[in-house]
C-alpha cells in the first residue's frame, strides 16, 4: 500500500461547474451541494480513505471542473 | 445608467496638490501645462541598463501601493514582471466600474500627462513594447482626455511606444484585471479563473501588466521628485496622498486628492457636510460602511482595517441620517447581483437571492426567517465565485447588517424606517434602484 | 442439406452483429441523453448513468468493430478496407453502404476523443461528440438501406423499438428545462419528427419492397442464381417477400468464393464414370463431371437399374445433385429423361428453385466428356418455386 506522502485538496472551477452533482454523489463525505445544487468543499486534505474516490470524482466529472491541488505547506 | 451621476468636480482649490498639481495651477489638462508644473519626463538614457531596476527601487522605498483597489505593493507587482519579457503588454486600467467613484475619470480629463508618463516609465521598466489605455466604453470624457493627449504626444514627438486606447464594456467586473486582459485577448469581458494568482495574464502568450490609472500617475511623480519626497506626507506604512471621490449631504462632492491618514471626518468637512451623516460607505460597493461614530478613523489601509473597513477604489459616500442604510444596500445588493458576469452559480443564484432577501427587508415585507436564511446565504456565496466580486456583496451586507443593526431590527418587524422610499443616494441602474421603491 | 461454408459464418456474423451494435449504439444515445438531462435516482445516482453510458458505448464499438471485420473479410460482396473509412468508395449499395462509413468515422472520433479526454481541450471534445448525435440516424438508415433483413418482423421490431427509445428520450431532453433556448429545442423536434416520418415513408417504399437489393446497388454479378424472376431478384439474404413459398435468406447462395452464375448454361464437361454392382442383380453407375469454362461446377448422376442387354442400364432409381464447388448438392433431383447419350435432369434447390438441364456426354473407358446445357424454367418465366 503506497503512503500518500503529499496532502491534497479538492478545489472547483466554479466557472466550468455546472452542477451535474456527480461529485458529491461520489463523495458525499467532503462535498456537499448547496441550495442550486453547486458543491460546496470541505476544506483541509482529502483524507486518505477517500483519495481514490476522490480521484474517481475528478476524473468523472463532466465539465472538469473539479480538481486535486497539492496542500501548500506551511513554512514553519 | 446611473440615477445620480455627480459630476466630476475636482475642487482647484485642495488639502493636498501632487497628482492633480497640474490642474490645480493652471486648469488645464494640455502637455504645456502638465510640463510647466512637473517638468520633463526623466527618460532612461540609451545603454542605461540599470535604470529600471533603480525605478523599481525608489518604488518600492517610497512604499507606493497599488491604488486601484487591492493595495497590493507596487514595486513589488513591478519586479515580479521585470525580466526581458519580449512583446509584454502593460494596460493602464481607467475602467472605473465604480459607479460612486470619479477619479479616473478626473485623472484623465484632468491630467492625463501624468498617467501617461508613469506608463511610459513603468513600460520601460519592464521591457514592455506596447501601452494600452482602457477606458470603459461609457465613459466620454475619459475617452476624450486620453485621445487627446495621445494626440498631443505624438504630435510633439514624445511617444515612445505604441500607445492606444480601448473601450472595454462599462460593467461593474470588466475593470477586474483577468476580465480586462480576456477582452482585449478578443473574448468577452469575464473574469478568467486562476488556480494560482500568481501566474501571468496573458493575450496570445504576450504577458500583460494590468495598472491602474493613478497607480502610475504616482509613480511618475516619484520618478521625478524621489522616494524620500513621497513620504513627507502621508501615514506610517501609507505613505504618500490618494484621490478619494466624496458624495452625500456635502455642498461640494467630487474628486480631491488627499494626504493618507487624513480621518474620514475631515474629508468630509472640507466637502462641506450639510446634512447630519448616518454612516459612510467607504471602498466602493464591495467595501463597507462605517458608522458615524468611527468618522475620526484615519483614511489609510491598517487603521481602516482595524474598523473591518479598507480604502478600495477610494469611494468615500455618506448617507444622511434621514436616508435608510438598508433600502440603499438593497439596490446595491441588487445592483450587483445583476452586475455579475453570470459565470459562476453561486455568484449568480446567491448573489440573487441575497438581493431578493434584502428588497424584502427594506420593505418591511420580510417573513421572520429572513434574517437567518440571509445570514446563512452569505457564508454559503463567500469565497465560492471565480472573482472577488460576491465576496465584496458579502463584505457589504454584512457591515450593513452590523452598522444599521437597529434599522435591521425594525425592518425585519415589519416597520420599515422613513427613509426607505426616498430617492436612492448611491447611484445604481435604474432597474436596481426600483427594485426596493419609487423614488421622486 | 446445403453445407454451411465458412464463408456463410461470416455473413451470418455481419448481419447478427449489425442489428446488436444498432441496439447497442440506441442504448448509448439513450443513456448520454439521460446524462444530459440529469437523471438520478436514490438508487441509481446520476453517475451511475454516466457510467453506463461510457460502458453501453464501448460495447457498441466492439460490435461495430465486428461488423466491419465480418463484412470486408466476407469475400462475396466486394467491400474492402478503404470503404470502412472512405465513404461512397465500394461498390456494394455504394450510397447506403457509405452512410455506414460516415457513421463509422464519426463513433472512431467520438471514441478516440472519448478517450483521451482529459487530455484535449473541452471545447474540441463537447463539439465532437455532439456529432455523435449524427451517427445514430445514419447507422439505421444504413442498416435499412443496406442490411439485407428489413423485411423480418422481429428485426423491424428491434429497428423500430430503436427509433422509438431515441425519440422518446429526444422529446425528454427537449422539454427539459423548457422554455430556455426554445427556438432551437423547436427546430430540433421538427426536424426530429419530419425525419422520423421520412424514415418511415422511404422505408415502406424502398427496402420493404421487392427489387430493393437491385435498386440499392447490389452489383449484378450477384443478384440472384436462379429464380432471377424480374420481381424478386435475389442478392445474397434478400428474398422476395411477394413470393409465398420463399423462405428466408437462410437458404441463400452460399457465401462462398464460388457460386453458380444466373443462367442460362452451357459448358464442357469432363469426368469420370464408374459402375459396381448391387446386390440383387442391380447396378450402380455414377456420373461425377466438372464443367470449365466460365461455368464452375460440378453435376453427379447416380443411375440404379438392371443392366439391359444393349450394354445400357435399365433406370430403377436415379439421384442427380449439381452445384459450385462449395455447394456441389446445391441442385437435388433426378434423371427425367435418358436417351442414349443424352441425360435429362430435374433439379431443383432447398428453396424449391428448379433447374433443369440436359447433359450429353459420350464414354470412354472410364472417362466421360461432354456438354451441359440448362433447359427452360431459369429465366424469366416467373415461375414460383414450389414448397416441398
């Protein structure tokens, strides 16, 4: 089983979101969808359970605007 | 397009005289009267190669932060893109999608020299080909200003790059830096997302430096005067003076140029207040309003700060006592939800509804969940476009909801204050200016 | 008892992969327009049909990938490689043949940007698969225009059944979200119900009628052996659905590299004879010849009877089979005539089509040469086949 050594968030593009929902369906832990139906973000890293299935919700989506970025972090 | 327009009154007679020194002394806005006050343009000499880094420099010792609204520090913007960048663009942004701000337009129709000598400075710095000079497309007399100097540089052989003008669509977001950069790329005037705000705007590969108008016309009076000269006035950490655009009950709104630190009070009174004042909006229509009691606040960006508020696009707009704080951030609100460029579903749906929820509110129509549900509204659209623009809604409804909390209080009971139907102070479309009542 | 030939495999193969990947390509545009229209259950998210989409697609490809294979492998029709790509380039039903290919090319460039998806521009992608919309229609008229098998009830059920579901899933994504863009929503189900109706008009008109094969463009070489009555011309699998003894196309020339050409015939024979005896008294004599020449085939009599004085055979029994290489007993039937040299033969084929030919062939030793010529009944006198 590989360690995920990098941490990653899940960002939008909120002008190619188009509200399909498949994300949140996918991931319904982290995303939420707002009263139109636009996902609302947890923030903080994916936790490494969902890496997968957030990798799913990325690739499924239909308008690519869902994204993974790496956590920048922070200097000490 | 706007219910009350003020007109561009730039007062000869000022507390501070350095930007708009050439209109002051003479009234004019010719090359002979902008060089008669300021003198020649320093131009670098040929084979001076360090002259831009030694721009950079007294830039950033005089401490000039960027006047067109993020405050951002210049010399900083400046060397990020210094470098050889062949073919770079640098766009002097004049578009003004403030409605209650004024102070491009009288930088170019009063001094449009000024500008155009820190674009020049600021071009040669960064190895920039080619000036743009972007004048929203409704707005004439900056237009004219800035023709007509162009004009008059060409003529006496002074220019010395490409310089054009453009007319981007007058709205609200297209004077945002990546939505004035994807219009003159040939799109339409949007906000572009950026996953890292650091990367370079471009049109077709050529990177593209976006300044404001008044960014530069400082920069070319540190080129001349010096570094040391910008700071005998201003504030500690803001130093230098600022062009703020006052409207209300004051006998002579308009455009002045102001020393930073100066309390918001006192700008006020020298526009001469003529009506008690109930609260300020200060920024612009995504900044915050600022109760009368925290008039004696210093105008500079930490102590602004310090109160929840900043200096923004320098909109310093009172509401007498007898207006109602609540209908005039209603039409607002309402200004700006149909100001959107309509990209992002939370700026659009949000934006809507916080607006709706608002109109309800001013007129006293509102159910008793509405303040709640507005509540939750604002945190669900913060931070969620594309752009900064509903954050600025948020930041506006929420100092409403904190400065005229009283007013918020009647109005949800369904006693509206007196001042709801009067005609709107902040100027809006007509559209957004019935949304909450009639005005006579 | 035709044999079923490899070759006859092949074709079984292109029309059977044919009509799945049709159904395959309707559940495809079925389930991309329920995506579009953002269907989603409790139990069936909306994923699930983005999912299934992309899976049904896939599918689909590999019978259409089956299809194509079958049909240019298949050597009867003379489709090659270039008409899987180049429209309009072969010259089987060149028209309908090529509306086939378009539709090929459009699915190859729907899938391979499918594919790579997250790897090309949005826009470029979103563009070409709407193209995908075009493929769908194309393939079923191509099917129809092309396919030999419209005239099957079930396989017009499956067609219609197919038309049937895009359209009912059109119409939802049309109202969906009604009234925005309503100008274009209006042009589409206009134009969407005014092809439908010409789909059906051009059907009942063109495949479902006799002579389509000929009409199509099927080349002559293979219209039809026998029983080319001018009604119902027989290409491979077509058959005239007017003609009440007629089976289906199963009964069809095989699929082979050779088969019999439309008569009349005349050709040289050449073979062998040989006799034994039977128990009894009886003998058996056996004619196998080949004809050459521009007829390929061979004819085998067995003659059954008691030898005559004369050194000829009295006739008891007799079996005569006649056929192309790859069918030799394509023709069953036996001697109806024998005068000295002379043989006559009726035959006829498991669809009932007769032939009857006259052989005339002189003896030596062993080996036996002659000539065959059909008689009668081959061209144009319409007569229906008989049922057995």
């Amino acid at each position: 089983m590989p360690i995920v050594t990098s941490k990653y968030r899940l960002r939008v593009n909120p002008i190619a979101c188009d509200a399909f929902g498949y994300c949140a369906e996918l991931v319904p832990e982290i995303i939420d969808r707002d009263e139109w139906g636009y996902p609302i973000l947890a923030e903080g890293p994916v936790p490494p359970r969902l890496f997968e299935l957030a990798k799913r919700a990325v690739r499924e989506c239909p308008r690519r605007a869902l994204f993974l970025e790496k956590v920048p972090v922070p200097s000490p | 397009m706007t219910a009350t327009e003020p007109q561009v009154a730039v007062p000869r007679r000022a507390s501070a005289s350095r930007v708009l020194a050439a209109w002051h002394q003479t009234g004019r806005a010719d090359i002979e009267s902008h060089l008669a006050t300021h003198g020649p343009l320093p131009v670098p000499r040929r084979g001076d190669a360090g002259w831009g880094e030694r721009l950079v420099r007294d830039v950033e010792d005089a401490g000039l932060t960027g006047r067109g609204g993020a405050g951002f520090p210049t010399a900083r913007k400046l060397q990020a893109f210094r470098g050889s960048h062949k073919h770079a663009v640098l766009a002097v942004n004049a578009m003004e999608g403030e409605p209650a701000s004024q102070k491009d337009r009288a930088l170019l129709s009063g001094v449009p020299h000024l500008v155009l000598d820190g674009a020049e400075l600021v071009a040669t710095a960064i190895g920039a080909h080619e000036i743009v000079v972007c004048v929203a497309d409704d707005r004439a007399d900056s237009a004219e200003g800035v023709h007509g100097a162009l004009g008059e540089r060409a003529g006496a052989g002074l220019s010395r790059f490409p310089a054009r003008l453009e007319r981007p669509p007058g709205r609200y977001v297209t004077g945002e830096e990546s939505a004035l950069v994807a219009w003159l790329a040939g799109g339409p005037a949007h906000p572009q997302f950026r996953t890292d705000k650091g990367t370079a705007l471009t049109i077709k590969r050529r990177p593209v430096l976006v300044h404001s108008a008044e960014t530069l016309a400082h920069v070319a009076l540190i080129a001349r005067h010096g570094p040391a000269w910008f700071r005998t006035v201003g504030y500690p950490d803001a130093p230098g003076t600022c062009l703020v655009t006052v409207s209300g009950p004051v006998a002579n709104p308009g455009v002045c140029e102001v020393e930073l630190g100066t309390p918001v009070a006192s700008i006020l009174e020298r526009a001469g207040i003529s009506a008690p004042i109930s609260a300020v909006l200060v920024g612009g229509y995504g900044g915050t309003w600022l109760r009368s009691g925290l008039l004696d606040t210093p105008y500079a960006p930490g102590p602004l700060a310090a109160v929840g508020s900043a200096v923004g696009a320098g909109v310093i707009a009172a509401i007498a006592t007898s207006s109602c704080g609540v209908a005039e951030t209603a039409r607002v609100a309402t200004y700006m939800a149909n100001e959107s460029a309509g990209q992002c579903g939370p700026c659009v749906f949000g934006l809507h509804a916080v607006a709706q929820d608002l109109v309800q509110l001013a007129r006293g129509d509102g159910d008793s969940h509405l303040l709640q549900r507005l509540t939750h509204r604002l945190g669900g659209v913060e931070g969620r476009g594309a752009c900064g623009h509903p954050d600025g809604v948020v930041r506006l409804v929420r100092s409403a909801l904190e400065v005229f909390a009283g007013d918020v209080t009647d109005h949800a009971h369904g006693r509206p204050c007196a001042g709801w139907n009067r005609r709107p102070i902040l100027p809006v479309s007509p559209s957004a200016a019935v949304a909450v009542g009639r005005w006579h | 008892m035709t044999a079923v030939t490899s070759s006859q495999w092949l074709w079984y193969t292109t029309r059977a992969t044919g009509i799945v990947a049709l159904i395959l390509l309707t559940g495809s545009v079925v389930l991309g327009i329920l995506t579009s229209v953002r269907l989603g259950t409790r139990r069936w998210p909306r994923f699930t049909f983005q999912d299934l989409h992309r899976r049904v697609s896939l599918l689909a490809m590999v019978f259409v990938g089956l299809h194509v294979v079958t049909t240019v492998s298949d050597a009867f029709a003379p489709i090659g490689w270039l008409s899987v790509v180049v429209p309009f380039t072969s010259p089987y039903r060149r028209f309908w043949l090529g509306l086939g290919t378009i539709s090929v090319d459009v699915l190859l460039a729907v899938t391979i940007s499918s594919l790579l998806r997250q790897r090309i521009n949005p826009r470029t992608w979103r563009a070409l698969h709407w193209l995908a919309y075009a493929s769908w229609p194309l393939a079923v008229v191509h099917g129809l225009g092309t396919g030999t098998d419209p005239h099957l009830g079930w396989v017009m059920i499956i067609v219609v059944g197919c038309v049937v579901a895009v359209l009912g899933a059109l119409g939802w994504r049309l109202t969906a979200g009604w009234p925005a863009h309503a100008g274009t929503r209006v042009v589409a189900a206009t134009t969407s119900i005014v092809a439908v109706v010409a789909l059906a008009a051009w059907t009942a008109t063109g495949p479902l009628r006799p002579g389509w094969a000929a009409r199509a463009g099927t080349p002559a070489t293979l219209l039809g052996a026998s029983h080319s009555s001018v009604a119902a011309p027989r290409a491979p699998g077509t058959s005239a659905p007017s003609s009440p003894g007629s089976s289906s196309s199963t009964s069809g020339l095989p699929a082979s590299t050779s088969r019999l050409p439309a008569p009349p015939y005349r050709a040289s024979l050449v073979g062998t004879v040989t006799q034994r005896s039977l128990s009894g008294g009886s003998a058996r004599l056996e004619i196998k010849a080949q004809t050459s020449g521009t007829l390929v085939a061979t004819v085998d009599i067995v003659m059954i009877g008691t030898p005559a004085a004369s050194g000829g055979l009295s006739l008891q029994q007799s079996q005569a089979t006649f056929g192309p290489p790859g069918a030799p007993t394509q023709y069953k039937g036996q001697i109806v005539g024998l005068d000295g040299s002379r043989i006559l033969l009726s035959l006829a084929d498991l669809a009932g089509v007769r032939l009857d030919l006259r052989v005339d062939i002189t003896t030596s030793r062993s080996q036996v040469s002659g000539e065959l010529v059909s008689i009668s009944g081959a061209s144009g006198e319409g007569n229906v086949s008989d049922r057995n």
